[in-house]
C-alpha cells in the first residue's frame, strides 16, 4: 500500500499503532459498535454528530421532480435568486435559491431547477422584460398544469390522441408554473 510522492521528499514515517490509535475512544467502545446506530450513538456522546450538510454548503437543498414540486403549490415561496444554465440538448434551464415557510414558520430552503415552459419560461420573462434575477415573493408558490405526452409525437397530445394514433405511447406530464396570485383570506 504505498502512497506515491515525488522522489526527492522526504516521505514522513508514522509508527502503524500510533497511526491506528483511537484518541477519543476506548478498544472497548470500539469493538462493542455493531450497529450503524451504534457508531452515531459513541460518536455523539464523544463529540456530538451533525449533519455534514449543515457544516459544508449554504444550506439549501437540490429538490428535482414532480412530487417536490408538487409541495410547494399554494406555499408561498421566497425567491432569493435565479440564473440560466445551457442544458443538455440545447435548451435552457433555470436554477433558482428559493425559501418557504414550514409548518412552524421555519425556512425551507431549496435549489429549485426547471428547464419548463412554466418556471424557466416565465423567469426568462422577468429577466428579459425587467432585468430581474432575484428579491421576488410568490404568493401562491407553484402551479401544475397536467397534459398527455405523446412518446412517438414528441409532445402534448389531446386525450383521444390514442383512438387515433392505436401504437403510440401516451402519459400523463406536469409542467409546473409560478403562481403569483394572492388568495384572499375569507372571514
Ligand atoms: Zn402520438
């Protein structure tokens, strides 16, 4: 196991049981983990455990797909700031940094990336007609609008497509729109 270093260091030495040596734990607290929750227990009450994702990034979490999405429609949502990144077959997506209120009025923070004619369309939109990229509040958060896709069409198909198209392969899409209206409260 030799680790590669350029010729003309001095490769340091360590003593192996030095080098293996616990130094917050015992052999005892060592031996006696058998589970993965065994190992979060010792180390908590040894140094306490946090989530990496707490110590490393910025906090916010990538969300991707539909079911995401789909809690956030009628939240509001804070949009901290969004760009536009080239994707994969030449298209554009978006990649917003986004807030919303938990249960316990909590932040929920999220990367939320569309590359849709519904988010991406209508950020684009902003951006081009009032040079917007981010300090936007919407009321309603998401919207979701549900078509057929056709696989041989390549595209929204209307809901008889299949009586006249018998070999194609339809399903259900959602393309997921920012919804800007505020709900009025009724009393
Ligand atoms: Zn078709």
């Amino acid at each position: 196991m030799a680790t590669r270093k350029p010729a003309n260091t001095t490769p340091e030495t360590v003593e192996t049981a030095e080098l293996v040596s616990a130094e917050g734990y015992t052999d005892t607290d060592l031996k006696g983990i058998e589970t993965f929750e065994d190992a979060l227990r010792l180390a908590a009450e040894t140094y306490g455990v946090e989530a990496a994702a707490d110590l490393i990034g910025d906090g916010f979490g990538l969300i991707k797909g539909d079911p995401a999405k789909r809690s956030l429609i009628g939240r509001p949502i804070a949009v901290m700031e969004w760009k536009f990144v080239p994707g994969d077959f030449g298209g554009e997506f978006v990649v917003a940094r986004i807030v919303a209120p938990g249960d316990n009025g909590q932040a929920l923070k999220y990367i939320l990336t569309d590359g849709s004619t519904g988010i991406c369309t209508q950020l684009k939109e902003l951006t081009e007609r009032y040079g917007k990229k981010g300090g936007m509040v919407v009321h309603s958060g998401l919207r979701e609008s549900q078509y057929q896709f056709c696989t041989e069409c390549g595209g929204a198909v209307s809901n008889d497509h299949l009586s006249v198209e018998t070999t194609h392969h339809v399903a259900p899409k959602s393309t997921f729109y920012l919804d800007p209206t505020r709900k009025m409260l009724t009393s």
